[in-house]
C-alpha cells in the first residue's frame, strides 16, 4: 500500500524530520523534503540518484569494482564463477576471450525466482505448515478426551466384569441355598424318626413303672422285655458341611482375558506438495503381496476361509463338506454338516475348534476332536455369519425367518449376552433380509458388518452404539 495514499501517517524527511517527504535518495535510501535536497547532496558524493518519493527503490545500486572503484559492475564473468566485473575489466588481458552476462539480466532473472519463491512461500509452504501446526493443535487440544474416551471404556468393560462375577456369585449362593435346604431335609428326618423312637421308650418305661407297682399277676407275668429292642441303636447321621474351593487368582491370565491396550502407534507420512495440490500425503501402505501356494477346493465356487494356525486353513463352498489344507494344499480333514447343505458359514475358536453357522437348520455347532456339539439352536430365527471375537465370545449375524428383520447377538458360549438391532432413534442397522452379512471385531472391539444388501459397512461400538 502506497503511504501517500493510505490512512497512515505521512511519511516525514528523514533530515528534518518534520516536512512531509516529497523525494527520495535511491542510492542512500532516505526520505527528503524538497528543503532538505540541497543539503543532502552537498556532501560533494556523485552517487546520489533523487527520484520523486512515488518510483523509490527503482534505481539499480551496481557494486563497485575491485580493479577499479570509479566504476561500476555491470557484467558478470562467466567463465570466472560469476564474479562482477566494470567495462574496463572486460577488456583487460585477464578476462580475454571470457563470456560476460549484464547485470541488469541476472537482476532480472532472479527478481523472477525470488518472485516465484514469495508465491510458492505465501500460497503454498506457509499454509501448509499453518495446516499442520493446526492439526498438531487439534491432537494436542483432543488429547485428554481421547484417552478419557479410552478409559470410560476401559471402566465399562470393569463394570461388565463386575455384573458377571454377581451373577456367578450369586449363582453359587442359589446353589448353596439349595444345599442347605437338603441338608436341613436329612437332618429333619432322622430327628423326626429319633422323636418317634422317644415316644415309644417313654410308653413302655411308663408301662414298666405300672406294673412294678401292681399285684396283679397275670400282667406282670405277661410283660416282655423290650431293652433288646431298643438297645439297638439308630445309625448316626453326620452331614459335612459343603466346602467353596477357590481357584487361585491368576493376575496375569486375568489381565489378557479383561482386554488389551494396543500400542501406541506412531505413523510418519511423507508429505509432497505441489502448486495444485499443496498438502498431499503419498505413503506406501503394503509390500507388494507374495503368492504362497494356490489351493484348489474342488468347490463350485468358495465361501468361506478362517486361519486354524498359520500351517492350517479351513474352507467351505456350495457343499455339505468343510476342508481342512495345509499351507502346502493337501486336504487334512473334512466334516460334513450336520444338514447335508452347506455351511452359512465357518469359524474359529480361542481353543482351535471349528464353529459351524449352519442355517438350514438354524443351529450353530462346534466340532471337537472330531465331535459335534449343539451350542446354539434358534427359533424364528436363522444364523447367518459369524465371528469370535477377542474375549471369546461370539458374534453371529442372523434374520428374521419371514425375511424381513436382521440383528446380530452375542453370545458366551451358549449365552446369549448382547442383541444389537436399533440405533438410537429405533432405527434398524441391518438390511432386513437373509444376504450376507460378513461381521467382525476390530482392534478397538468395534463389531464391523458390511451389509451387502444396503451397500455399506455399519460399525457400532461393544455396547451396540452406532459409530
């Protein structure tokens, strides 16, 4: 902005400081008064170059040369590193025969780069640094709520724990309760049979007493003694008290099954600008992947693949049979379904036994050691994919048998703990239909569906809120 013509205040002469500058020195670089011209020219110096104070700074300042210091530089020599050099230079015998460039040019050429720098500088470097120190800002400003975020998590997985240890407790009182009432029943008895046995010794003592005191003889002849009878003593019943054996509290088993804490992940990301696109983050994800073996199936087409170990793999296609490879494509084992149709799908659990969603007949069962055991058996609705998830549980994505509702459950062991159905305005989360419906759990214990029908990937966290 030009001083004379803004707002500010009127530049003033630099000599007298007090009269509004009118010229300007383009050699010395001070601000005149039309007064003060005289006086600063006076000093005899013929360097000085007044021009009116609008074209300030438009005059060259060329260096003085070295060989000569009455004139000025106004070549470069090439052939000499670039070094200033006056017209007198370019004719001695030192530069003979050397290529010179004018200053005015190289002037010129790099008034343009350090043009082009400022842009670059202005519209592009400093944004992007400004872009960068926000964002730093921003994870710096979101820090405490992040890891508050980590630890209500955290506390509610304690709170959890916390509900399933009271009804374990509670359980075992149920069953103490019912113990004891045994207990109580036997130790009933036998009393009842013992009060019994006193009531008649007090009879016959009663009776004894009678006749010793009658004179009559016939019933003293006729008494028959009973000592024999009731010598004879009723067994004695002793009923132990039951015992609660506590299992050892293993803390370091305990931490792994209450969760984990994934590290702290650091990614650097390498950062590449240019002028249409300022801030571009350009990183290689993945190696470029190596092809192991190829296994053929011998299915129609494959369905489903879970890792038993990292030497084994179990698959299942259109058919009623699973297939168990190694990594070197031979068939260790198969299992037919319990159907005879094929699986609706396949996994594995913490212990590397195989869990069957079968569908066709709305079951989900777990091979072992080759046996086949019933650990879920549905009404009114199918299973249709699965998972098992970090802690063990596992997860199942199911639909309505009329086809129109979906829903995934948790389940611990055959427990049904969880139902996830709604959002939270009543809305629901899956498609209502029997396609596919592949689930997961991420790192976080977020439960990942992609929902082929509604064409998306719904995430709710481990209470069942939608992300």
């Amino acid at each position: 902005m030009d001083p004379l013509s803004s707002a500010q205040d009127i530049p003033r002469c630099d000599l007298c400081e007090t009269a509004n500058v009118h010229s300007y020195c383009d050699f010395c670089h001070v601000n005149l008064c039309k007064p003060c011209i005289g006086d600063h020219i006076s000093d005899g110096y013929d360097k000085h170059k007044i021009v009116p104070f609008n074209e300030r700074r438009s005059t060259l300042i060329y260096p003085m040369c070295k060989i000569h210091p009455h004139k000025n530089c106004d070549f470069q020599c090439e052939d000499c590193g670039n070094i200033f050099v006056c017209s007198s230079c370019t004719a001695s015998k030192q530069h003979k025969g050397h290529n010179f460039v004018e200053v005015t040019e190289v002037f010129k050429t790099k008034k343009d780069d350090i043009k082009k720098d400022k842009q670059e500088f202005e519209n592009h470097i400093s944004p992007t640094y400004e872009e960068i120190s926000r964002d730093l800002e921003n994870q710096l400003a979101n820090l405490d709520g992040g890891y508050e975020k980590l630890t209500t998590t955290m506390s509610k997985q304690g709170e959890q724990w916390h509900r399933e240890i009271d009804i374990i407790i509670n359980k075992i009182k149920s069953e103490i309760s019912e113990i004891k009432e045994k207990h109580r029943d036997i130790l009933q008895k036998h009393l009842n049979e013992i009060k019994q046995i006193q009531s008649l010794i007090k009879e016959t003592l009663h009776t004894i007493r009678k006749i010793e005191k009658s004179t009559e003889v016939s019933s003293t002849i006729e008494y028959s003694s009973k000592i024999r009878e009731f010598r004879k003593l009723p067994p004695k019943v002793q009923v132990s008290l039951p015992t609660f054996i506590p299992k050892p509290i293993d803390r370091e088993k305990l931490y792994s099954l209450f969760g984990q804490i994934t590290p702290l992940s650091t990614a650097t990301e390498e950062n590449v600008m240019s002028p249409n696109q300022p801030n571009t983050s350009v990183r290689e994800l993945l190696d470029e992947p190596e092809l192991v073996t190829t296994i053929k199936t011998g299915y129609g087409y494959l369905r489903s693949v879970t890792c038993l170990n990292e030497e084994k793999i179990w698959t299942s296609g259109n058919h009623n049979e699973i297939k168990c490879f190694n990594i070197h494509s031979s068939l260790l084992q198969t299992i037919k379904t319990k159907s005879d149709n094929f699986p609706s799908d396949i996994a594995v659990d913490s212990d590397g036994n195989l869990i069957v969603s079968d569908g066709a007949i709305k079951t989900v069962y777990q091979v072992k050691n080759g046996q086949t055991e019933v650990l879920i058996r549905l009404q009114g609705w199918g299973p249709s994919q699965l998972c098992v998830t970090y802690t063990g549980d596992l997860l199942i994505a199911m639909f309505s048998d009329n086809k129109t509702q979906s829903k995934v459950v948790r389940y611990s062991g055959s427990t049904e703990k969880q139902t996830i159905r709604f959002d939270d305005k009543g809305t629901p989360l899956y498609s209502g239909n029997e396609k596919i419906k592949y689930i997961t759990e991420n790192r976080n214990h977020d439960i990942c569906v992609a929902d082929w029908a509604a064409r998306a990937v719904v995430v709710v966290n481990q209470d069942g809120i939608l992300r």
